[in-house]
C-alpha cells in the first residue's frame, strides 16, 4: 500500500532538472531529491515493466535528509536509517520519455 507524502512535516519534490540516459535496461536518471527543504543527489536506474511503465527502487538514508528515524514506545522499536523507495513512471509519461531519449542523440551511456 502506497501512502501519500501529505504529512505537513514531509515535502517531496522532484524537479526535472537532471540528466536522463538510455541504458541497455531502460533508463538512468541522475538528479536531485528535496526532502523537508534538504536536496540530496540522486541516481534512480529505470527498467520497463509489462505495462509499458518504468519502474525501480532506491535506498537512501533519512537522516541524510535531517529526518529522524522513526521510534516508538520510548525508543524500544526503532526503524532503520535506510527506506527503500519505489519509484514508478506511468506508460505515457514514460512513451513521453522515449521519445526525447530517441530525439537526442548522445544520451545514451
């Protein structure tokens, strides 16, 4: 089950300012995450699915982000530093996404 990022002490955002380049695989996009007004370089690695989506998963550290890990009765149950993200594009978007890669040249790596 996905929840959405609408905790008033959690912001996401994701630009399209970063680089995107064609791999064998799928893609690979190297950017830049902003949580709670912290930016963190990105590198997310995209393959397609069998619905024509691109999907893949990064981990990356909370406290990076200045954010605590989560802790509950008194600390007795903590949470790792580290979440594993899941990041799906939906086919349009990503149909979108390979039409730019085939229009410009020299993005592949």
């Amino acid at each position: 089950m996905t929840e959405p990022a609408d905790r008033a002490d959690l912001t996401v955002v994701v630009t399209a300012t970063g680089t995107v380049h064609a791999t064998a695989s799928g893609v690979r996009f190297d950017g830049a995450l902003t949580l709670r007004g912290t930016q963190r370089p990105v590198r997310l690695s995209l393959a397609p699915t069998a619905h024509g989506a691109l999907a893949g998963t990064h981990t990356l550290s909370t406290t990076a982000f200045g954010i605590p890990p989560f802790r509950a009765m008194m600390g007795a149950l903590r949470v790792a530093d580290d979440v594993v993200v899941e990041v799906t594009v939906d086919a349009t978007a990503a149909e979108r996404l390979a039409a730019a890669l085939a229009v410009a040249p020299g993005q592949g790596s």
